[in-house]
C-alpha cells in the first residue's frame, strides 16, 4: 500500500521530498535518474563535465568535492570513469545535472539494506548526542542508536561513547525516508546469552574466586571461573578512568575477582576487579589539601576543561576558566593536550562526590596585577576607541585588555542618546583612570575628568534676580530651554511666561531672549528662569 501511494503520488505531481525523488528514480531505471557510469570530459573552476552516455553531457558542481575544512580536494581526473546519479535537464545551462554524493548515498543505503535482510552486524562510528541517543555515521549515511539500545545497564554518560567505533545489528530500516535504527544492546544480550548456556554452579556475593580472562569487549571483560562465567564491566575494573578494558587486563590473564552481584533467576554473575585494590579516594585528604602542587597527565580534554589523572589514580579537573588568565580563550586544546604531563594547583577536594578542582593559571603571575599596578587612579593616557556600546566605550590598554569609559564620564555637558554620536571606532580619545574595580578585573576612566565641571563655578558667574542673555536652543511642552554658554543651559517653566509672549515676540529655537535668574541648583546642573520681570 506504501509503494502504491508513493507511486500515484509521484504519477499526481504531488510534493516528494528530494530522497524520495531520488529513490523514485532509483527504483525505475527505465527513466532518468538513475545511477550511470560517466567519463570526465572537464574540469574547470566551477563544475566537472561527464559524458554519460546518448551523446549526453552533464555538470557536477565543483562543491561535491570541497572537504570539510573547505580544501578542494578533487581526485578525479579528465579521462576517468565515476558513478554518477542522473538529475534533470537544466535548460538554462544545456546541461543534465549530476552527482556523485546521491550515487554514493544510493550505493551505501543498498549495502545496508542487504546487512538488515541478512541480520548480520555492521560498523558504525557514534558522531553526536541527540534526543533519547546518539547519532552513529554508517560509512556517511546516518543512523539513531536509542539510549535503552546501548548497553544492557542503563547508560546516561553519553559522552563516552562519542568516537567510538563499534558493531551494531539494525533493528528498523526504512529506505524511503532512510531512518535506520540501530541496537548495540542485542549484540550484547546474545553474547550473556551464549555465556549463560554453560552450567552454573553456586556462588556467594561477597566471595573472591579465581578465573580466567576469556573474552575482551568494549564494554566488559568476561571471565571463565571454572564450570559458570561471569561479567565484569568496565566500571569494575579500575578505579581510574580507562577507555578499553584491555588497558588493564590480557586475555588468558589469571586473576582473583570479587562477586558483587548473582543473579540465580537471570543466571548472571556479575564480578569486580578494582574491588581487590584499595579506593584511590579514600583517605585522599590524607595525602593532599587545597593549595597543594601536585603532578599529573591529562587524559581527557572536553569542552569545559581537562581531566588529570594524578600519581596516585585520583582524577581532578581543571575547568577552562582555570587554565589561563585570559578570560577570552574557550577552548580548552589551545592549551592542553591529551597525555601530557602538567602540574596544577589544588583549588578544592570534594571526597563524597569524587571531584577535585585543579588550577594551571594559579601556578602563574596574574597579569592583572601588573596592569592595575601600571595604571593607578589618576593615571591619564592616550589611547582609542575599540568598540562602542549603548552604555559606553571601551579603550585598548594592553593587547588582550581593555577599559571602560562609561558613558556618563565623556562629557560634563554632552548627553548623547549613544555614544555612538561622539565617537567611531578607532578615534583617538585621551582619558583619565579613575577606579579599578578588583572582583571583576576592570579599569574605568572618564574623559570628562580632564577638565574642569563648568558646573562647580556656575554661582561665580551668575547670581539670583540678575539678568542674563542667551540663545533658545529647545521649546517643549513645559517650558523653553535657554543656551546661556557652552555647556550650561536654564529653563524657563511656562508658569514663568507671560501669556501670548512666545507667540507676540515670534519666539523660536535661535532667537535670542534676556530673562532673570531665579534658581540656582549647581549639583543637580539647573539653572532656572523667568520672564514675567523682564521688560
């Protein structure tokens, strides 16, 4: 009923998704649109021309074979034979559009069908986390391992699977809407399930037995303890972070194992190893305390920070902020890599939990202290404007560092809407420090500062009930502001203006007006006047 509807759909002219399409053609290899083998005919710096038969010619663009990083990495020359996937005729080039991406992704897709219809297993590498799993990449084709298909044990450290390669059986495949679904779940279950097929003979949780390494996974190492095996995940066999069992165990290894857990009903045993060795974290205030220097090797780097491992098998972090004292850096392989060995300071030891805070930029100089120490208030410098907000500007002082002129520090008089109406980036500003702020690392200046208030001296110049000239430089509802000098400017309030005078004496902005000061206020930066004494 599917193939039917998708058929008339394709019959009725109805909207296909590009896949569809690309499969519709697939499927009927008597019309264009299928997979043909083509000869190169040109190359040049947009397309590749192939001649697919017919006397027909068709274009590749040249992006089908831009890598990752942006390189050109054509491998093909004029002369040789490719798999193409035929498109439709483009009338405005004259050419058939081709591609050797959707060749090679009908290609794949046919290899993993057969896989499915088979059962067999298939590799896979596990690229990123999504919603309820992880996406794994099948040889360029993507596919969706549910989060209760991972492991037998409920798993919700995702993160280390990304990288891996692993095997996987496909439990739904759809090649329409190409969604493949995959399990690495049931690979396991059947190897528990060909283990517990040997007898099983009784054990006490608690015991330590003998046994011998008999099988190495991703996931566990299984052990043969004479007459029944059982399992020891990888969580159980060292204390310290490894990544394959096989860093601490060989097969055919004898070893003592402890029982953690037998199941009879499931008949499963579960063993630990790590268990028969003394927990690194216990008593590790004994042995270090915050603000200790102590060596290490980095073997892991995420993209908060790194993990170290110390002599003795503690783990620490050391998070980004506490790799350099330059705020910007976000990455944290600019400064570590893995297997590197370090030494850091303890910031923090947190035994219940089995975290322990680490510093690289504690063991150096902070540069802030040499730049404060450079820059005491009163300082006056000649710098330029690195950017600009809606609440100041900043200034370079020191490649990597900056300082901040708020926008009430550029003018004693001036207020601009953005600072934006003074200044452009990279204009010349001369300024003054006027604090440092030491919790956030910042050293403020003003440009006001380097002159004197016009304000503070505004009672030397002008005195109450003295007649004074200026210029209207704004008429609003409330009143008319007068321009008295540059800088300085008085209100007269409509209760202070005769009836009809603006309209009788053609008042309006520029005219000149003589009018009585009435109010001084030099901290609030007002100066009030008056008309109705004037004459």
């Amino acid at each position: 009923m599917a193939q039917k509807n998708f058929k008339e759909r394709i019959n009725a002219g109805g909207e296909l998704s590009e896949f569809e399409l690309l499969l519709a053609s697939y499927d009927n290899l008597s019309n264009p649109g299928l997979i043909r083998k083509g000869r190169i005919i040109n190359i040049d710096d947009k397309f590749i021309y192939v001649n697919v038969g017919d006397k027909s010619d068709g274009i590749i663009s040249i992006e089908e074979f831009i890598s990752e990083d942006g390189q050109l990495n054509i491998e093909v020359t004029v002369g040789e034979t490719i798999d193409v996937f035929v498109g439709q005729y483009d009338d405005r080039i004259g050419y058939l559009r081709l591609s050797k991406e959707k060749a090679q992704s009908l290609s794949i897709l046919d290899d993993i069908e057969a896989v499915y219809n088979e059962g067999g297993t298939i590799k896979g590498t596990i690229v990123s986390k999504t919603k309820g799993g992880l996406i794994v990449d099948l040889n360029g084709v993507t596919a969706f391992l549910p989060g209760s298909q991972i492991d037998i044990k409920l798993t919700k450290d995702f993160d280390s699977y990304l990288g891996k390669t692993l095997d996987f059986v496909i439990i739904n495949f759809n090649k329409r809407t190409c969604n493949i679904i995959l399990s690495r779940r049931k690979i396991i279950e059947d190897d528990l399930k060909k283990i517990r097929e040997n007898v099983i003979t009784e054990v006490n949780e608690g015991d330590i037995i003998e046994g011998i390494v008999k099988n190495i996974t991703d996931y566990g190492v299984f052990v043969d303890l004479g007459g029944m095996d059982g399992l020891i995940y990888i969580t159980d066999v060292s204390w310290k972070r490894i990544s394959h069992p096989s860093e601490v165990l060989n097969l055919g290894e004898k070893i003592k194992v402890k029982v953690i857990k037998y199941d009879k009903e499931k008949n499963r045993v579960s063993l630990g190893y790590k268990q028969l060795f003394p927990d690194p974290w216990e008593n590790v205030t004994e042995r270090h305390k915050a603000g200790d220097i102590v060596d290490g090797v980095i073997i892991n780097i995420t993209d908060y920070g790194a993990f170290v491992e110390l002599n003795d098998d503690v783990e620490g972090l050391i998070h980004i902020s506490e790799m350099a004292w330059d705020k910007k850096q976000s990455d944290p392989k600019l400064f570590v890599t893995k297997g590197e060995k370090i030494k850091a300071a303890i910031i923090s030891i947190e035994p219940e939990t089995r975290k322990m805070s680490l510093s690289m930029k504690q063991l150096t100089e902070n540069p802030w202290d040499s730049i404060k120490n450079k820059y005491p208030v009163g300082t006056i410098v000649d710098t330029k404007v690195k950017n600009i907000f809606e609440f100041g500007v900043s200034v370079e002082l020191e490649d990597n560092f900056d300082g901040f002129i708020k926008q009430s520090d550029i003018s004693w008089t001036k207020r601009p809407k953005h600072p934006q109406e003074i200044y452009k980036k990279n204009d010349a500003v001369k300024a003054a420090v006027i604090s440092i702020d030491d919790e956030r690392q910042r050293i403020y200046l003003g440009i006001k500062q380097l002159t004197e208030n016009p304000w503070k001296t505004v009672n030397e110049r002008y005195s109450m009930g003295s007649k004074v000239e200026g210029k209207i430089s704004n008429i609003t509802e409330f009143g008319v502001f007068v321009c008295l000098e540059e800088g300085i400017e008085g209100l007269i309030h409509n209760s202070k203006i005769p009836e009809n005078f603006i309209e009788e004496n053609n008042i309006k902005i520029g005219s000149n007006i003589v009018s009585e000061v009435i109010s001084i206020e030099p901290e609030d930066q007002k100066i009030g006047l008056s008309l109705v004494n004037v004459s």
